[in-house]
C-alpha cells in the first residue's frame, strides 16, 4: 500500500489522535503547533514536528505545503487564526486542505474559502450513533464506494440454517466474510455448511439498502 504524507496544524485532541493515527498507519506525518510542550512531545512519534504560527505567512512558507498529500487544520478553538491559516495554505499551493469544525456556520465558512473539505468531529460521530443505534441486528456499518461493510447479528429468521441453504450472495446480493460465535473473541471464515445461530454476528459486505433490507425484516 503506498504511503502518504500528511502535515497537521493544532495539537488538539482532534489533532493529535489524527496524527498518532497516521504515523502508526505507516504515513509521513509532520505536526504544527505554537504550544513547545505539546511540539516537544511529538517529537518521537511522528516524522516531524515544528513550532510554527500557522497564520503566519511567512512561516506556513517555510514548511513547503505544496509537498503533502493533504494538510488538516484542527484549530477550530482558534478560528480567526484558522481563516487566516486556510487561506495561506491555498495560496501557498497546498494540494489538498481538510479542516476541522465545530458549527454549521465554521463549516460554511471554511467551504466559501477553499476548504476541500470540512468535518465535524462529533456532529459526524453522533449521526454514525443515531444510524447505528436505529438499525436493529446492525451493530456497525461503513459505507465506500457505493458499497459497505456491516456488521450484524444474525436474527431469528436466519438462525438454524447454513450458509449454503440460505444462498444470501446469490438471493440477496449480501457476501458474509467472517462470523464470530457468542463466546469467542476470534472472527473466522465461514465454511458453507456453517450453521448460524442466533446471537452470532456476522461481517457482510453488499450495499447499504440490500443489508438493511436482509437483516432489518423476517424473511
């Protein structure tokens, strides 16, 4: 898999987890930050890690945006100074800007300036809770590509037959990848003759309506 480089501006919890996150990832990642402390701290767990003003010009120069994959601002707390830093890094020819907010109207703004994109760390987790929490029998699911990952329990309607007898590729355009029995911790292929039972969860890959469809009704 190819690696990317990454320069991240605010030490925050946003911006340390991001960081902490893709340099154990294999990514190069380099993190900014005014705070010596939170800098010094880093020192040894990413590729590199400055002191720098991100709404400084002539220091967001100095760092050679251009070269990254992306650039992530996680200075919402401060966002006078992440205005100021987002337009510097497009004028400095930053390839691709992510930053963070924490209001519609922060999201708005960051947009009409150029921001590729704008998350909402905790309007984005509570929607992925409310979603979650509304689907009976899926516990996980995560969309890509027009596709999606999920994981489920399997329902009473399922309980009791093998994977060949429900035919659930062919039927309903559902793949189980792993299955995972109540009193094991270990996720294991799935032999065609496995028998489900109420209680197991499975990992199903399909799309999001024909997962939903399968494991949110009796059939």
């Amino acid at each position: 898999m190819s690696r990317n480089s990454y320069a991240i501006f605010g030490l925050g919890s946003f911006g340390s987890k991001l960081a902490l996150e893709l340099s154990a990832a294999g990514h190069t990642v380099l993190v900014c930050d005014i705070n010596h402390a939170k800098v010094d701290d880093f020192c040894t767990k990413v590729a590199e890690a400055v002191v720098c003003d991100a709404a400084n010009p002539d220091a967001v120069r100095e760092l050679n945006v251009g070269k990254f994959d992306a650039v992530i601002l996680g200075m919402s707390s401060f966002f006078e100074k992440q205005v100021l830093a987002l337009t510097l890094l497009k004028q400095e020819g930053a390839k691709r800007v992510l930053a963070k907010a924490v209001s519609d109207i922060q999201e708005r703004i960051l947009y009409r300036l150029g921001a590729d994109e704008v998350i909402q760390p905790e309007k984005d987790v509570a929607s992925r809770l409310a979603r979650r929490l509304s689907l009976a029998n899926i516990s996980d699911i995560f969309e890509f590509k027009g596709s999606a990952l999920a994981e489920v329990l399997v329902p009473t309607a399922l309980a009791g037959s093998t994977l060949r007898e429900l035919d659930l590729r062919n039927r309903y355009h559902v793949t189980v990848l792993l299955i995972r029995k109540p009193e094991s911790a270990e996720e294991t292929l799935p032999a065609a003759d496995a028998v489900l039972e109420k209680g197991d969860t499975l990992t199903v890959f399909g799309s999001r309506d024909d997962i939903i469809k399968l494991f949110q009704k009796e059939i």
